[in-house]
C-alpha cells in the first residue's frame, strides 16, 4: 500500500522537520514517527492516484428512474491545502436521473477519491458536482458540505464551534426553487 521510496524520502524530511521545531528525532517516543508520519501523508493524500469518473462508470446501470436520490451523512476528512491540517465533516448529494443510476456506494467513492488530496473545501464541492454530472449526465446535482476546519479551529482565529457549509447545483436543482427546497428539507429530516 505504500511506496517505499516514498516512504523513506518523506521519513529523512520528517527527521528534519523534527529537529527544526526543537525535538530529538532520536528519542523513544519519536523514533518511528517520521516514517509514521510519511505512510499517514500517503494515505491521506492517496485520493492522487484514484480516477473518480472511472469509479463511477464502472457502475452506471440503465434505469428509468427519475426521481431524486440521495446519499446524505458521507463522512469527510481531507487536509487543508493552506496549512495542511484536517478539516471534516460530511457531504450531502443528490442526483436526478435521466435514464442512467450508478451503484450508491460509489457516491462516498468519488467523496473520498476528491476528498484524500490536498483541498479547499470550496473546490471539493465543485469536483464532487461536477465529476457526477459529468459522468451520469442527469437532470441536475446537488452537493452540499458541511465541514469544521482544525486550521481555524486550533491556530489564527480559534474558533472551536465554526462549521463551514459549501455547495453546488446543476440543472433542475439550480433552475427550479422546488426541487432544491425539497433537497434541503430532506437532508436536514432525521428520516431513519
């Protein structure tokens, strides 16, 4: 899972990076952390090597279904291209068919495959719309994205409670009130 020259280039920065901020690299505690640290930053960086439309095109079925799907609740956690800390939270989408669904599982797919980069939250909402319309062509898309972003919440401004909420329409969702009423009021109902 994890390349191993990778691994080792990023191991002799990290060793570096310790002693720059003051540490012994050499101590117990700390002698495995810079190869830790590279195999977590492959990881949570892995979104690289995925190809998010192909995700969903390997799962595209031929349905006359026509009404709006959603997954709501996906999990996000991706890092902060500015600071390179976490941000997290979760990804509300939804899709109306015309003619084509895909495999749910492959919604949260696409989530994490634009989510394991480096991002600004602002533009992971935009790929994520954008990768499904592309793809399934439907009548419209809807991503919402609600995130709490440790770069605000534990350095400059502090502000522990801050929650930022993005999102992105396509088609039906962005020409008609209706439909992307409906959206909102269904991913705020608690319905199971």
């Amino acid at each position: 899972m994890y390349d191993e020259q990778t691994t080792n280039d990023l191991s002799n920065h990290y060793h570096e990076v310790l002693k720059k901020i003051g540490e012994n690299p050499e101590r117990e505690g700390l002698l495995k952390t810079p190869e830790r640290v590279a195999k977590a930053m492959q990881f949570l960086t892995h979104g690289y090597d995925i190809n998010p439309d192909d995700l969903i095109r390997q799962a595209i079925f031929h349905e006359e279904y026509s009404e709006m799907v959603i997954v709501k609740d996906i999990e996000i956690y991706s890092m902060c291209e500015h600071h390179m800390l976490p941000f997290f939270g979760k990804a509300h989408i939804a899709y109306i068919p015309d003619g084509k669904i895909v495999g749910l599982s492959k919604i949260p797919r696409v989530v994490d495959a634009y989510a394991r980069r480096l991002q600004v939250q602002e533009r992971l909402t935009i790929e994520i719309r954008d990768c499904i319309q592309r793809t399934l062509e439907p009548k419209g898309v809807a991503v919402v994205i609600e995130c709490s972003h440790m770069c605000m919440q534990m350095r400059g401004v502090q502000k522990q409670n801050s929650v930022t909420t993005s999102s992105a329409f396509t088609g039906l969702f962005l020409k008609n009130d209706a439909t992307r009423k409906e959206f909102i009021n269904l991913i705020q109902a608690k319905l199971h």
